[in-house]
C-alpha cells in the first residue's frame, strides 16, 4: 500500500429498530412469537380488550403504560385484525389513543384488508368501505412521520392511494413464502404455475418469473349463458399445476379453474391464495367428500387468524406463518 493511500470502509448497516409491540386480541399469540424470535429487538405489552356490561362499549386497557409509561417515545408496532365493524372500532380508538402518547412512530401490521373488496360504487347508494376505513385511518392524529400502514397483497391495488396525510400505505407480499416453502421445497413437485385470470398473472408473475416454470393463465368466457372458466394461454396436460391467486372468499373461482386445469389434463392441481376468507363453514366444500375437493393441497398464510385457525386442522389446508416474512419487511 503507498504512502498517504485513502483506504474506503463500507458503511455499517444501521442496528434493526427496536419496537413496542401491542396487539389486537386475535394477534396476541403472534405478537409473542414475534418477541420469541427476536426478545433484543421486540417488547410486548399485552392489552385488555374488555366491554362494560351495561352498554357493551369497549373498556380497553393498553399494557406498557402503567405504573410507570413504556410506550412514550418508543416505536410502536400495533398488530391489527380488521376482520369486523367491532373489531376495527375498537382498535381505532387504540390507534388513536397512541397517536396522542409521544411516540416515536406507529407501524400498523394490517396483512389482510377485508374492506378492500369493496372500493367501487354500481349503484348509487351503495357505501364503498375501502374509501370510509382508508380516511379513518388517514385521519390519525399526526405525533410525526404518518403512520406506516403494512399491508399484504393488497386486493385492490389502487387503495393504497386512498391514505393521505396522517397514514401512508407500505406494500408487502406472501410471495416469498411461497418460493421458500413451497417451491423451495424439493418435494412439491410443481410443473407451471396457473392464475385464475389475467390480473393475477399480471400481478404476480413478474415475481415468479425466475422460477422457471411454465405459466397457465385461465379466464372467464361466456358459453351461451353461462360464465365459464377456461384456459386461454399455456397447457397443463401432463403437469403438476399450483393456482396462484391474492386471496379467495366462497372459492367458486378457484374451484372452477381447478375443474378446467383438470379437465385439459393436468395430473395434479394445487393452489396458493395470501388470504383466506371463507366466510362461515364455506371452506368444508374443499375438503373431502365436498363439491368442490379438487385440490391435491390449498396454501394459505395467517393473516386471517380466525379463519386460519380453523383450516389448520383440516385437510387439504396447509396454513403458513407470515411471521418470518414480517420480521424481514419490518
């Protein structure tokens, strides 16, 4: 080395931030995972979520800031679960609380919106819910940076336009939970991937574009009056086809694009969807003995808790954690 040489030292990276965690009630048991796998970096204060009996409002209690507050000045990681009108009322009035506690900042772990399936208008009259919950959140009290909004495969993708001011939308995706540990794993098997219609391959396939395998795109046409699924671009004869999609409600879709994967000849069908709806018992059709058991296996990831929870134990269900994705988004 010569005299007077300047010699570079790459810049260290800087420590991963540390948080505040507090959850909704159908998050806890996530929340102390998340401190488990981290306990340097997370600290969790459980919250009560109560009702007064007289008027069944809410009598919440946030933990971390008594006896002596925790939460002032720290930043706060709040795991929520919009999965309905009570839940997200009660978790506003949470949000709002810290907003007016001195923190740091406010990250709002929110991976499945369920309002986000309705932010359009057909008829006048009709209340698109993604707009009235994107201004509410929106409207958080500013305590500095606006609140950061995680959200996961997002069904409509223009809503993270909705938030302004005091909320701004950070986009996320299940994707690579798939590639570890489904296309990652050797023994899975999968030939092409399938997408239900257009958008879906649009959206997701430039993310698997390097997986090298062979794409499927299905859609629907009408024949005579009826709306049907067809494959309009690749083939599945012969293959181990896996149906990609951002979430599934009823499965009709899924289930109908299954049937003509099939029906072209592909030997096995398989599906991955980020989020699970399946509102009340709708998800036992797939399962056996049902109208629409068409799947060798259905991937889903937990950030619908309740609906998660109930599919773990059934077959042909196979639940993935969004938590390690989590820690590598956050």
């Amino acid at each position: 080395m010569q005299d007077g040489a300047q010699v570079e030292v790459a810049p260290e990276a800087p420590p991963p931030r540390p948080y505040t965690v507090l959850a909704y009630k159908t998050m806890a048991t996530m929340a102390e995972r998340l401190v488990a796998a981290e306990p340097q970096r997370f600290r969790y204060f459980e919250t009560s979520w109560g009702r007064f009996e007289d008027s069944g409002m809410d009598d919440i209690v946030v933990g971390g800031f008594a006896p002596t507050n925790l939460v002032r000045h720290t930043h706060v990681l709040m795991m929520c679960d919009f999965h309905s009108n009570d839940a997200i009322l009660s978790q506003l009035h949470v949000l709002i609380m810290l907003c007016e506690s001195f923190i740091a900042s406010l990250t709002i772990f929110l991976p499945y919106l369920p309002v986000a399936t309705k932010e359009r208008v057909t008829v006048e009259g009709q209340v698109a819910t993604a707009n009235t919950v994107s201004r509410m959140l929106s409207s958080l009290p500013h305590h500095g940076p606006p609140a950061r909004c995680m959200f996961f495969d997002l069904h409509t993708l223009q809503q993270r336009f909705y938030l302004h001011s005091g909320a701004a939308a950070s986009m996320h995706s299940c994707i690579p939970l798939l590639q570890k540990y489904v296309l990652g794993d050797g023994k899975c098997g999968i030939d092409a991937l399938a997408f239900p219609d257009e958008g879906a391959q649009k959206r997701f396939g430039h993310q698997l574009a390097d997986e090298g395998l062979d794409f499927i795109v299905c859609g629907k046409q009408r024949v005579g009056n009826d709306r049907k699924v067809t494959i309009t671009d690749g083939e599945a004869r012969g293959k181990r086809v896996l149906i990609i999609d951002d979430m599934v409600k009823t499965g009709g879709t899924l289930a109908e694009a299954a049937k003509a994967l099939k029906a072209s000849g592909a030997t096995r069908v398989s599906a991955f969807v980020s989020h699970a709806a399946f509102p009340g018992d709708s998800y036992r059709r797939f399962c056996k003995g049902g109208d629409r058991a068409v799947f060798d296996r259905i991937y889903v990831t937990n950030s619908n808790p309740l609906v998660a929870e109930r599919l773990a134990a059934v077959d042909p269900f196979v639940v993935l954690d969004i938590l390690p994705q989590l820690l590598v988004d956050l």
